[in-house]
C-alpha cells in the first residue's frame, strides 16, 4: 500500500553566506540565520512532501533567555562586555534535522585474548579464542542530519523524550523554521551503524576476563527495526562578540543547553588570584589563631 503524503507549500531560506536552507511558512519572515547571522538569503516558493516527524517545543522562549543569563551572568570567565544583553543578535527556534532509529545488535564476536602469568621467574603468556554471543537492542538513537551543526554540540543536546515524537504539519512551523538536513540518510544510517557497532563491541570487550583482547572475527549484524526523519526543537542564541559568533543552544523540549564560552584572559587571572589569595588568607588565620 502507498503511503499517503500530504504536500505542504513551505518558504525557502538559503543562506548566502553559510548555505544553510531553512523552512518556515510563507507568513513568517527570517531576518537573520540561525547558523551565521548572515541577512542575506535567496528565498523561494517550495512544495516538499517529505515524511518528517517532530518533537514539539515545550519551553518557552524566555526560559531559553533566562538560562543564557544565568550561565554568562555569575560566570566570572566570561568577559564583562560579553554579557551585555545587546550582544545576543537573534534567537529563534529553529528546529534540527534528525534521524532516529531503533536497531539491535546480534551474533558473536571472536575475541583474541592473552594473559600474562607469572611464574617463577618467567612470564608466561596464554592465548585464547574468546567467543562472546551479543544481543543489544537500542531504544531512540538520534543522529545529526545536518553538516551545520557539529556532531558534539548535537550530542551534548540530545535528551530528547521520544515518546513525544509525532507527525509534522505545517503549525509547527507558523513561528519557527526548520533546518533542512543536508546529509543523505544513507549516510548517516551508516554513521549510526559506527556508533552502533563501536558501542556493542566496548560492553562485550568489558564481558572478555583477559588482559588483553582484541577483536578477531565480527559475525554480528546490526539491524535497524524503525528509522524515521525528525525534527528537533532547539533555541539558538546567535551572540557576536570580536568579529566571532558564539553559539547558545537549548533543547526545545528538556531545556539543557550548550554553550562554547569566550574566555577572558585577565578576568580569569584575576578570578584565581583572589580565590588562592582568599584560601591562602583563611589557611593563615586558621595556621595562627586556632
Ligand atoms: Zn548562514
């Protein structure tokens, strides 16, 4: 049976600058990108009709504002002139390009083990061939889509609940956009499978009780039972300061954030030397009077 797939008439943003493609209805209007704070887009009418899935916003705009506060605010290594409101450029919901699979790992792996054993004056090595039966079956894996977010800021924001997954329709965009994913999902499909397979093999090598053991035979498969295109909700704070942008991200949904700081040299100098010179004060007053 042919799956049904609604066409959804969407606005198309290329950035001029960084490339990226945004999506977003034709009645909301992006000023800056999301990625590069570029102004400058080609923008086009575009139809898509792609099965894409969603995980809605649950936070609210000023939650995402308030968190960025709090962690430049009272965090004496980032520079005073960074801090300022009027820093932070745009920020937008943006939803990312994710693709989420359920897989599972079976089969046996043969590992080549070795020991060392003492005797006397000797030191005897013993081989094995070490046979480890895996079975690991993973729940909602998501994978970075897109080139224009790197995979360690994607990671560092995924705790996602997948249980809110649920189908897109064009609302969820009426004041958002979302960042069309520019990798194949082949390819990253494969880079899952990497992840998958790096994984299964570190909890089986834990299993393997010899000193050393390294991987001799791989007869597992790994199998992907579902796989779906997502989209991810995210805030993004765009924060320029010395000629460089600075990201701020938030999970749209759980409210965990990454932020890749500035660091001020002199406030952070000056940070320790009154921290040592407040512990080296109360080392002394407790060396003298008690
Ligand atoms: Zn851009």
């Amino acid at each position: 049976m042919e799956e049904k797939e609604e066409e959804i008439v969407v606005m198309e943003y290329v950035c001029r600058h960084c490339g990226s493609t945004f999506y977003t209805t034709s009645n909301k209007k992006i000023e800056v990108c999301a990625i590069c704070e570029s102004t400058s887009f080609d923008m086009n009418n575009r139809k898509t009709n792609e099965n894409l899935s969603i995980i809605p916003f649950r936070k609210t705009i000023k939650a995402a504002q308030n968190d960025y506060n709090r962690k430049t605010m009272w965090n004496p290594l980032i520079p005073f002139s960074f801090k300022g409101k009027k820093k932070i450029k745009s920020i937008q919901k943006v939803f990312l390009p994710a693709l989420l699979v359920n897989a599972s790992q079976k089969g046996q792996f043969v590992f080549s083990g070795e020991d060392h054993e003492n005797s006397g004056r000797m030191v005897e090595v013993k081989k094995y061939d070490v046979y480890e039966n895996v079975r690991v079956d993973y729940q909602g894996v998501l994978l970075n889509s897109s080139t224009k977010i790197n995979d360690r800021k994607f990671i560092s924001l995924c705790d996602y609940d997948c249980k809110q997954v649920r189908d897109f329709n064009s609302s969820d965009i009426k004041e958002a956009s979302y960042l069309v994913g520019d990798v194949y999902v082949e390819e990253v499909g494969e880079k899952g499978r990497k992840k998958i397979f790096k994984n299964t093999l570190m909890l089986a090598q834990n299993e393997v009780r010899h000193s050393y053991s390294k991987l001799k035979e791989d007869n597992t498969v790994i199998e992907f039972s579902d796989s779906k295109q997502v989209l991810l909700p995210v805030y993004l704070l765009s924060i320029s300061y010395k000629d460089r942008i600075y990201q701020y991200m938030m999970n749209g949904e759980s409210g965990k954030s990454h932020f890749s700081l500035p660091v001020a040299f002199f406030p952070t100098f000056l940070f320790f030397l009154l921290l040592f010179g407040i512990l080296f004060s109360i080392g002394y007053f407790i060396i003298q009077y008690l």
